[in-house]
C-alpha cells in the first residue's frame, strides 16, 4: 500500500522503515528538512538498532523522506499521523495534531480522492473523533467515515528495541470509526504475523488502551521505588532482593517449553533513579491533565509523578551520606539518556541529579555511550567526557543514572586510581564488593548485600586528607 506518515521521529521513522520493509511503499514527512536530507541519504537521525540497515535497504526503493505533506499525501492511500504530542500547561499539547490533520485535510481536497487518515501519536481519548476529525472536515470539505476513513493505531515501541517492537509487535489496537478503515488496518499489518492479537475496537478505545498501558508502568516504577524507601528506612532489607522475591510469584511467570520464565512486566517492579522519557512522564501528566478537564482527580497517578520526582532526593541523600559538601567537589554522572540504547534525553532523569547536584556547588562531569545533548540548557556549566575512563579520572563521587552495558566496567577502571569514589549505583547494576564506597538505590547501609565475589586486593584506599568526604560509616561498602 501507498503510505504516508507525518511526523518522522523515533515512531515515525521506525514506522516507516519497518512498513517497507513489509513491501508497502512509503513517504516520511517532516518540518525538520535536516531530517528529510539524512534519511534520503539513508542516515539515521537517531540512536536506535537495526534502523541503519533498514534505512540503507529501502530508501530509495519503497521508502523516502519529504518536506512536502500535501504531495506526499496526494501520492498516497493512507497517511499516519506520528507528530509529537508533548506535554503543555498541565495538558496534553496537540498543537502539533491539530497543525498536521489541517494540512492533511488541506491535501485531500486538492486530490478529492478517497483517503485513510489514521493516528499514530498518543492522544488523550476523544482527540481523534474530536480534534483530528473536525480539523480534517473542516480542511478537507469531507465527512469522516464516508468520504474519508479515520481510525487510531496507538504505537507501542519501546525506544532502544524499537525496529524489533515494531517488526514483532506484542498487539495491534486497531481503532476505527469505520469498515472500511478497520479493513484498511488489516492490510496495512498483512505483513505481521498473524498471531500476534489484533484488538479491534472504536478509536476512543484505542487512544485509551495506550494510556492505560504506560499508565501500570509508570505505577509499577513508583510503586517499587516506594517499597524500597520502606526497605532501606527498616534496615538490613535489600529491595532488590525483595523484587526479586515478588517476581516469582506465579502471577509474574510463566512456563515456556518446561523452563520458568519471569514475564517481562517484572523490569518496571525494580527500584532505581526514576523513570523518565518521552512518554511515561508526560503521558501520566496528560491523563492527569485530562481526568481533571472531566472533572476527575486521580490521586494514583498524581502520587505515581511525586514519587517519581523524588527519585533525585533520594540520590541526593546517598550522596550526602558520605559528602557533608559538594561545593567544588568534582562528581560524574554516568548516563543522560533516558534508558540504555537510545540517544533520547527527553525528561531524562538525569537531569534533575545533575540540577541538584550543581546546586549543591558540585562540579559535574557527565559521560554517555550514545548521547550528545551538547546544546540541551540541563548541560550549562557541566563537562561533556569523551570516554567512561576520562569521565571518572577525577571524580570524587560517580552516580550511575542510565543502565548502559558499558558501565559494567565502572570497577575495573577505578581499581587503577590511587583513590577510590563513592559510587551511587541508581539502577542496582554494579556489584556492591566491587566498590570502596557503594552506595544503591534501595540497599540500606545495614543490609548484606547478596554474597557476591571479593573486591579486587589492588583496589587502593580513597585520597586521604580531602576535607569534603566523610569516612565510610561502618557498612557503607553494602550501601
Ligand atoms: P519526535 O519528537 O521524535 O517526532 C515528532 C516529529 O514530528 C518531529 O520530527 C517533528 O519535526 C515532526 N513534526 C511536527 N509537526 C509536524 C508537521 N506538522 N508536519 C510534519 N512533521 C511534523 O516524537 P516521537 O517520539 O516519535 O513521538 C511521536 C508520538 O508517538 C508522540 O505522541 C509520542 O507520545 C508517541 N509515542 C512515542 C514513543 C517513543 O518511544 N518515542 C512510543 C510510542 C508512542
């Protein structure tokens, strides 16, 4: 099929690529014609595994990139809406949406053909059969459902497996407002294995289920971010060791071929720095938004952000618990994208760390396999490193924010330091008895950690003599 999508960002390109790479013939549009250029050149604008090589196969064949919206909504069948849809004075911000369905409605009637206009971006429910519908209508001269189809397809890629999500997706939310949309749908996704599940259904629905769906995880992050403030408060209890407990429960496994498997819903019941992105913050802050335009207070939700910005307090007090001063004192945060595996460092949770940790006088350097965001304000006054090694040559205390792999090395290059950091692990990634001075998210000082292999003996005592660093308190080295 003939497609276009508008919007050419982390859904809206992997959309694309992964569409043609299904046969279909498609047309990225974007605003940003720096975007355009590197995906005609077959360049990937982002961060994301396996784009690269879907970009070099199709562009030029069934896949291209244009600034142009009306042409490329002309030349196709169906266009995907996939612009952004950020969060904006407490509410979801559709300027973006209603911007897009205006031009798309604008393209249909200089074509006056029949046309399948289909949202792709998270919407607070009603958006497509409220504002895309009366936009397209009123730019077009059309009615939705006769003369033009119009349905909801919410996107559930995951940034840093997306090409994968999107290629072998968990379910298809086909929402449309008529037959002849649902059954355009149903071709658009031929390609996809017919057992993943088509949930078909109005696109009011849709939109909801999509909400709903980040919604539980954004509440399991919080939700286990709570338990372990309880566990770190009681003493000798390691939350992680307790997660690990409640993801056994059968409700949490399954078994696939006679082995035990733990589902993967058990990822979001861990502690650590917070979640970030950019959907679970804003998405939980646009159902908030909209629940309260219906009159509706959801404390859940609102308590699920509050937790959630605590996540920053909670790092900060790690540290204090070994630094009575941060004033002048260099500390290194690893990690700036919001999770591994992508460049996105929208709402990362680094950036409240790296905010409180400046405010408190600390001199900040900051390290990230991937991310660049040299012109993002968060950065003002903090050191970009080149390499891991470079980042905590000098650090005096580390605070690992994002789970990268390549962390994992954290210990063998500071066992090559005459004096050893504190380290603040805020994803429970590092071995605890690797460190001098460890501090994790959820360990309490009191707490064993699981037996784990013995420190390397050629790890070296901390710089003696700096005024700003407490000694280890008794049991410090567990957290
Ligand atoms: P993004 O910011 O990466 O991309 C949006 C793109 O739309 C930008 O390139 C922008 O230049 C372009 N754009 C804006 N207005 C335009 C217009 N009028 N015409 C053409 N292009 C226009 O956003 P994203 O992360 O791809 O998210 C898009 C939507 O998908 C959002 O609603 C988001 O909530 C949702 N979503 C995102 C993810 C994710 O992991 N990023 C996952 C699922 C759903």
């Amino acid at each position: 099929m003939r497609i276009s999508i508008v919007g050419t960002g982390y859904v809206g390109l992997v959309t694309g690529a992964c569409l043609a790479e299904q046969g279909h013939e498609v047309v990225c549009v974007d605003v940003d014609p720096r975007k355009v250029d590197m995906i005609n050149a077959a360049e990937s604008p982002i961060h994301e595994h396996g784009l690269s090589e879907l970009l070099r196969r199709h562009v030029g064949r069934g896949l291209r990139a244009t600034v142009d919206l009306r042409a490329a909504v002309r030349a196709t069948l169906l266009t995907f809406i996939a612009v952004g849809t950020p969060i904006g004075d407490a509410q979801i911000d559709l300027s973006f949406v209603k911007k897009a369905a205006l031009d798309v409605g604008a393209a249909m009637r200089e074509s006056g053909d029949y046309h399948t206009v289909v949202m792709k971006s998270t919407v607070v429910p009603g958006t497509t059969l409220g504002i895309v519908r009366e936009s397209l209508e009123l730019a077009s001269g059309m009615q939705a459902g006769s003369d033009f189809g119009l349905g909801a397809n919410p996107e559930f890629l995951t940034e840093g497996t997306a090409v994968a999500d999107c290629a072998y997706p968990d379910r298809l939310v086909l929402g449309a407002l008529d037959a002849r949309t649902q059954a355009t749908l149903e071709q658009v996704y031929e390609g996809v294995d017919a057992s993943v599940p088509r949930i078909v259904c109005n696109p009011t629905t849709a939109e909801m289920i999509k909400y709903a769906s980040n919604a539980v995880l954004a509440t399991m992050i919080s939700f286990s971010n709570e338990i372990a403030k309880v566990a770190t408060a009681v003493g000798g209890v390691d939350a992680a060791e307790v997660m690990k407990g409640v993801h056994q429960a059968a409700y949490f496994t399954s078994h696939v071929m006679g082995t035990r498997v733990t589902a993967g819903a058990a990822r979001y019941l861990e502690a650590g720095a917070g979640f970030g992105g950019s959907c679970l913050p804003k998405d939980v802050s646009a159902l908030i938004g909209h629940g309260r335009s219906l009159g509706l207070d959801l404390p859940l939700l609102e308590a699920v952000l509050e937790v959630n910005r605590g996540q920053s307090d909670e790092v900060m007090r790690l540290v204090s618990k070994h630094v009575s001063s941060l004033d002048g004192t260099p500390v290194t945060v690893l990690g700036l994208a919001f999770k591994p595996d992508t460049d996105d460092v929208r709402e990362s949770p680094a950036w409240p760390i790296i905010a409180k940790l400046q405010a408190a006088g600390a001199r900040v350097t900051a390290f990230d396999p991937v991310a660049r965001p040299v012109a993002h304000p968060a950065m003002t006054d903090v050191m970009l490193a080149g390499t891991l090694a470079e980042a905590v040559a000098d650090a005096e205390v580390v605070v690992l924010v994002t789970r990268w792999g390549a962390f994992t090395q954290l210990a063998d290059l500071l066992r090559i330091r005459p004096y050893q950091p504190l380290v603040v692990d805020g994803r429970r990634v590092l071995n605890p008895s690797d460190f001098e001075r460890y501090e994790g998210i959820g360990l309490a000082s009191s707490a064993s950690p699981s037996p784990r292999p013995k420190a390397d003996p050629r790890q070296a005592s901390r710089r003696p003599g700096h005024a700003s660093v407490k000694r280890s308190e008794p049991g410090a080295q567990a957290g």
